[in-house]
C-alpha cells in the first residue's frame, strides 16, 4: 500500500489504474519492480558508481600463509574487500 499511495511514484499507481499492472501481481512485486524510472536509473548509477569504487580501490584486509592458493599454488594469500564493503 505505501506504494501505491507514494506520491513519488505516481505512475506506478496509474500503471494499475490503467490495468497495466494486475492488482493480484502487485503482491508479488519486488521493490525495483514497483520503483519509477527515475528511481530505476538513479539506482543503477548507484550500482555503477560502486563497482567502480570497488574494482579501482580494493584494501587488504588480511594475508596469511594458513591457505594455499588455487591458482598459483603459493601459501602466501590475502585476503581483500572494498572500500565501501558494497561488494
């Protein structure tokens, strides 16, 4: 219902009105799926922007020689993670 009543997101409740979207469907609906394009641009720039962050600028957290590593076979290993912790 707060989607529906969001006066943000005034096209999804007109996409309903208009039989666009079943009402029965809207239950099952994720959140991306109920967002306005707006919404749905400004969070695939987010996702972008953040893999970005996190292939340009990976941290190590953590090395150890305890494991051997798959592809080169050393023991010398680290472990990394993004700035962000998005990843």
């Amino acid at each position: 219902m707060f989607n529906v009543k969001d006066d943000t997101n005034l096209d999804f409740r007109r996409r309903i009105l208009l039989g666009r979207i079943k009402p029965e469907a809207v239950v099952s609906m994720t959140f991306s799926d109920m967002a306005s394009e707006q919404r749905k641009k400004e969070t695939e720039g987010i996702k972008a922007k953040s893999m970005f962050e996190c292939e340009l600028g990976a941290t190590a957290v953590a090395s150890t020689d305890q494991f051997k590593c798959g592809k080169c076979l050393q023991r010398k290993t680290t472990y990394s993670r993004c700035r962000q912790g998005a990843c």
